[in-house]
C-alpha cells in the first residue's frame, strides 16, 4: 500500500486520492488518517477528475534544487493553482495551459502527475 498522505492512487488510473471523515465528511487532499476538524477516522475516497480553477499565479523562478532538477533547455515560467472539486475540497496543481489562459472558475480536469497533481482547462 502506498503512504497514507499519498496523492496518487495507482489503482485508479492516475485519479486523485482523498480521505472523508466517517464522522462529520469533511474531505481532504492528500489522504491522512484523522480528520483535521475533528480528530475522527477517515476512508479514502477516489477524487473527482474535474472542478474550477479557484485562484492561480505564475511561478516565475526556479524552485529550489534540489529537488527540483532544472530542464536543459532552462527554466520556463508555469501556471499553478488552486482547482475546487465537487468534494468541496481544492487542490494544489501544476496548470497545463498558458498563464494567459487561466481564468478563475473556468472548468479544469485533474490527476495525479508526476510529483505534483496536473489540471488542464476542460472541454465545454
């Protein structure tokens, strides 16, 4: 089994894991043990793949290495943010489109990447 504050489910085909209180449902992102509002047990749930770009911003310097590992060709800025899923719960991601793109509440699909979760504007 994977760590319990895993982000990746491999059974689910790359979705995004959470866990839900048993007791008052809150959900949160990455999965945990204990409910962080109220202390109780929780399950972990498959995430949503689609929500709303909630807030974003441009990341425009290189992330501290390591353990970032710097592309060849040199770092190129990239979109973050914050995408709201159904489960009333928003995830940190990379955002896969241009920073001109990016609108607060336009629809996002999500998954599970390669260290980081990625979003990408979704299909109307």
């Amino acid at each position: 089994m994977e760590g319990a504050l895993s982000a990746v489910s491999s059974e689910s085909g790359g979705r995004l894991r959470g866990s839900r209180c048993a007791d008052c449902a809150v959900t949160t992102c990455p999965a945990g043990p204990a409910c962080p509002r109220c202390g109780g047990p929780t399950e972990q749930v498959v995430l949503s793949g689609t929500g709303t770009l909630w807030t974003w911003t441009v990341q425009r310097y290189a992330p501290k290495s390591p353990p970032y590992l710097p592309p060849v060709a040199g770092f190129t800025p990239f979109a973050v943010g914050y995408v709201e899923l159904p489960e009333d719960v928003r995830v940190l991601a990379a955002l896969d489109i241009r920073p001109e793109d990016a609108e607060i509440g336009m629809p996002m699909t999500i998954a599970a990447g390669a260290g980081v979760p990625r979003a990408t504007g979704a299909v109307v």
